[in-house]
C-alpha cells in the first residue's frame, strides 16, 4: 500500500510573534541595521504586556522610535493576520516612516488621502498602513465603508500629542456665527438638562471653560462633548 502521508508536506511552525524574533528574520542585507538597547528593552516590555491595551512609548528623539513601532506593529500582523496601522501626522512623517521600513526590510505601504483603497497586500494582512491621522480619523472614514470595513489588529500613533490635535479637529464643529449655535443648542437642550443642568445652564452662559459629554442615546454608549464657544 501507499503511505500517503509521505506525499502531504509538513507543516511548518507559526510564525513568532516576538517582534524580537521577527527582527531577526528581516532581510536587512543592503542596510545592516542592528536594535540598539533602548528598541529591545522597549520591545521586550511591550512584548510581554501584549495582552493589555492602550500602551505609551516615551523614547528620547533620535532612539529610533519608529523601528519599535513598526516592529510592534508587525508582531500582532504575524500574529493575526490582520491588517495593522501606523498613524502620523504629516505627509512627511509617512515618507520617513515607510523609508525606515525599507531599512529594515518590513513592508509598508502608504495609504494617501483622497485613495480610496489600500494596497492589497495592506488589507490581506502581509504589509503594514502607513498613512495621516486624518485618513483615519474623519466623519467619512475609508476604512469604514462597507466594502471595506478595515479593523485593524493594532495601531500605532506616532507623534501622538500632535495627533490628539488633529483627531479632536477632525471632530469639533465650531461655529462662526451664533445662530447655527444656538439652533444646536436647543436641539441638544432636552438631553444635555437631563444628563446635568447645572453644567447645561453653564454653557448656557456661555462660561468658556463649561463641557459636557452628552449621551445621544444611539447604542453602544454613544456619546459627544458640548462646550461654549
């Protein structure tokens, strides 16, 4: 009889999501790029919280913050499979970005604005997202359409103090005259007295330092933020 068994190829083992590992792995034969201390010990402790959620990074200008991220970024893809993204804040920042992958030998593709589909290879999960916070983070997001509804694995925010900047933009209407103001104020006024009447009537009064988180009651704990102009 035949054995079968000998004609199936064997399975190779999962790839390791140890961004140290992978690193070593990289094809780095025009660069030469080597880790220094800082990048391992910073990937060492984010390897071992993976698990948890929302990490920060501080790293001294010049340490090669960038390396860590797309590293990190392409450990949860070797992990997942999924599609990973790493967010800037300016143009300039993706060209240096996507040139620091290529050192290092990870692909990386630019996601521009105004493009309304990724490269392939960006949503089967084998190249890492580089785009501006702005692709992301808008009220007509790309990788929210239907077609394409893009949840990434992980997402690094590069510069990110910077970026809080342009995600709060991205999500403020501010209004030049008050009447638009005012219309929106008592559309608002039903649920905003409810939720605290004594922050509402603060705003009211037009008191530049009074905010509210308003429930929209649209699931999921939905919510937007009210101030005085």
């Amino acid at each position: 009889m035949v054995d079968f068994k000998k004609l199936v190829p064997k399975k190779t083992g999962e790839r390791s999501a140890d961004p140290l590992v992978l690193f070593r792995g990289l094809d780095r034969k025009t660069s030469h790029i080597s880790l220094r201390e800082p990048q391992k010990e910073a990937l060492r402790a984010l390897h071992q919280r993976r698990g948890e959620h929302d990490h920060v990074v501080k790293m001294p200008t010049g340490t090669g913050k960038s390396a860590v991220g797309l590293l990190y970024l392409l450990s949860h893809m070797a992990e997942t499979g999924r599609p990973v993204v790493y967010l800037c804040p300016t143009v300039q920042l993706v060209e240096q970005v996507i040139a620091e992958a290529a050192r290092l030998g990870i692909d990386a593709r630019t996601y521009p604005g105004g493009e309304r589909w990724p490269d392939q290879r960006c949503v089967a999960g084998e190249a890492i997202i580089v785009c501006t916070y702005d692709k992301l983070f808008n009220a007509k997001t790309t990788f929210d359409r239907p077609e394409l509804l893009i949840t990434p694995a992980a997402i690094v925010l590069d510069d990110s103090h910077s970026g809080v900047e342009e995600i709060r933009n991205a999500f403020t209407l501010r209004c030049a005259s008050p009447d638009p103001y005012n219309a929106l104020l008592s559309v608002l006024e039903p649920l905003g007295r409810s939720y605290s009447s004594t922050t509402w009537d603060d705003i009211r009064a037009g008191r530049p330092d009074a905010v509210m988180e308003i429930p929209t009651g649209r699931g999921g704990g939905s919510s937007m933020k009210c101030a005085a102009p």
